[in-house]
C-alpha cells in the first residue's frame, strides 16, 4: 500500500500520497508556469495548482514553498525558472512566515519566561511584542489589494526597529522610554476630559487619573527633558528622521528611499498613490513585505544580543539568516547547500 503523508498548511490537516496526487491531476491541464513547477505525470504544472487541485485547498490560503514542501516530501520533482517579478510579493511574504516560525521556536519562548524583569528589559521586551503584535497582522494580508495596511505596518516596523537599536544609543534612555509612556497616558487623558467637559460630559476615570497622576507625571517630564517646554513628541527627542541619521546605515538609507515612499502611499492627501498601473501594486506590496521582514530581523537580532541567546544556541544567529533567505532558493540543491551551511 502506497504511504501517505501528513501535512498542516495554514492550520488545515490533510494526508496525501504521491498516486494520488497523480490521479487527482490526471485530466487536469497545466496553466502558465511563472517560476516553480512540479512535474506530474510527465507534465509541468504550477506549484500552487497542482497543490490546490490535488487538496481542494485555496490558492490564497497558502504559498509556493508550503506547496513545495508537500511535493518534495511526496518525492514529486520540482523545477524553477527565472525569478518573476509577479512572486515578489509571495516571497517576502514567505520570508516573513519562515522567521515568524523561528521566532516561535527559539526566540518566544525565552522572551514569555523572563522572571523578574528589569526595566531594561521591559524597553527590549515591549518593543518585541509590539513588533510580533505587527507581524501577525502582516501575515493575515496576504493580497496585493491590501498593500495600503501592509505598507503601514512595514512602516511601523522600521519605527520599533528603530526605537530598540536607539536604546543603546540615547544617553539613559530606559527611564526616557518609561517616563514618555507616563507622559503620553496624561496628555490623552487631558485632552479626553478637555472635548468632554466643552460638551456637557463627564469623564471621571480619566479626571481621576489627572488628579492622582499630574504632578508626578509632570515632575518626571521636568527631570527627564529638562529643555522642553511644550509637547515631548518622542522619547528620545528627536523626530523620526534624526532619529535614523543617528543610527546611520540601514536606517538612514531606509528613511529617505523606503520610508519616504511608503509615507506618501499612505498618507498624502487627494488620490496619491492610486494613480499607478495595476502592476505596481504587487511591487508596492512586495517592497512593503521585505522591509517588514527586514526589520524584523533587526528586532530578533536585538533581542538575541540583548537576552544572550547565543549562549544557549551558539549557531542561532545562522538558524536566523537560514530562516530569511531560505525562501529565496531556487532548486532543491540550493535549500539543501543553504540548509548543511547554516544549520548544522
């Protein structure tokens, strides 16, 4: 009797067996190859048809390397071609999966058992979940014509990489993340009870906190900005773009190329942005993925360092880059040197 396998793509279990993918594809005929390709029944088909003809799965609730990892388990053949510019999107989207698996794997677990935290570790910890919080909502946006939220959550990225790497950076800035977050919960509070009170309404939760809080906030902001006489915009006290300068390369680079355009896709008024050709969405949208996952390894690149993993994992930093590029192999024999490099 002929093996069969089990698979979870996507939290879906199924089992398959190399027959049956034969006999599932057997009238089914071939569509356009862009790139991977598996051959079945002596015929070159889509990684992505071939998987979702022989499952029933949908084509949107799983990606090329899911489907190449079921056919090389079947020991079905694969083949790429050039790489398509069409796949950009995908393939960062992939990459972002694949270090999302590493995270949960080596990083998470680590992080969620912290005893006795620091406020240092609080600032690294925070930052990182706010990081994960963002990933997880990337991952559910697997479709060019969300490329607006996906842009906004890569920018989002680059600000918390940005904000973890400054932490090493700005002269004590532990008690300045910590005191800007007490400064900020008063300032929205103020101005809640501000609008309420101009119209006719009560807000006592919020007038509590003034009143409990005001002076010790206020105190805090004094010692902490000493020169600061209005609204402190963050902490740090610098605006985004000396913020990155000061952190020199990637970051400078990312903010005047990168950032600045995702900015005006975002939030330039009128119709900016949506005066393009239909295939710049997709490179819009792929552009958007691999910053996010660029700075997403920044984040868990700060967090191996500052939580001495490598102590634990010696080679975690490699299983790392391993996670990354591993969707960007073209053949078999690429994983494969990519995988005896990296991660044994």
């Amino acid at each position: 009797m002929e093996q069969k396998f089990n698979f979870t793509i996507g939290g879906v279990e199924f089992s398959l067996s190399k027959g049956e993918v034969e006999q599932r594809l057997r009238d089914v005929d071939p569509e356009i190859v862009r790139e991977v390709s598996v051959e079945v029944n002596g015929r070159r088909y889509p990684v992505k048809q071939a998987l979702a003809d022989a499952t029933g799965l949908l084509r949107g609730n799983f990606t090329s390397h899911d489907a190449m990892r079921v056919f090389r388990k079947l020991s079905l053949p694969l083949a790429t071609g050039p790489m398509d510019a069409s796949t950009f999107p995908e393939r960062f989207y992939t990459s972002i999966k694949s270090l999302n698996e590493f995270d949960q794997q080596e990083v998470r677990g680590v992080i969620g058992g912290l005893l006795k935290r620091t406020d240092r570790d609080n600032c690294f910890t925070g930052i990182y979940y706010r990081g994960k919080a963002n990933i997880e909502s990337l991952l559910a946006l697997k479709r060019v014509k969300d490329f607006q939220a996906i842009t906004m959550l890569a920018r989002s990225m680059f600000e918390l990489a940005t904000d973890m790497r400054l932490i090493d950076v700005i002269p004590d800035a532990v008690r300045k993340i910590i005191a800007f977050s007490d400064v900020e919960k008063l300032r929205a509070a103020r101005r809640i009870v501000e609008f309420r009170t101009a119209n006719s309404q009560t807000s006592p939760i919020h007038a509590e906190f003034i009143k409990n809080n005001a002076a010790r906030i206020e105190a805090a902001q004094r010692a902490v900005w000493p020169t600061v006489k209005n609204k402190v915009a963050h902490w740090s006290g610098l605006d985004l773009r000396a913020r990155a300068m000061r952190l020199k390369a990637p970051f400078d680079e990312i903010y005047d190329v990168q950032y600045a355009e995702l900015s005006w896709f975002t939030h330039s008024a009128g119709l900016t942005g949506f005066d393009l050709k239909s295939e710049a969405f997709p490179m819009l949208a792929g552009r958007s993925f691999a910053l996010a996952a660029q700075c997403y390894v920044i984040l868990l690149t700060g967090v191996i360092d500052e939580f001495k993993l490598t102590k634990a994992d010696p080679r975690i930093k490699d299983h790392l880059k391993y996670a990354q590029v591993v969707p960007f192999t073209q053949s078999d024999q690429e994983e494969d040197a990519l995988h005896r490099r990296l991660m044994r």
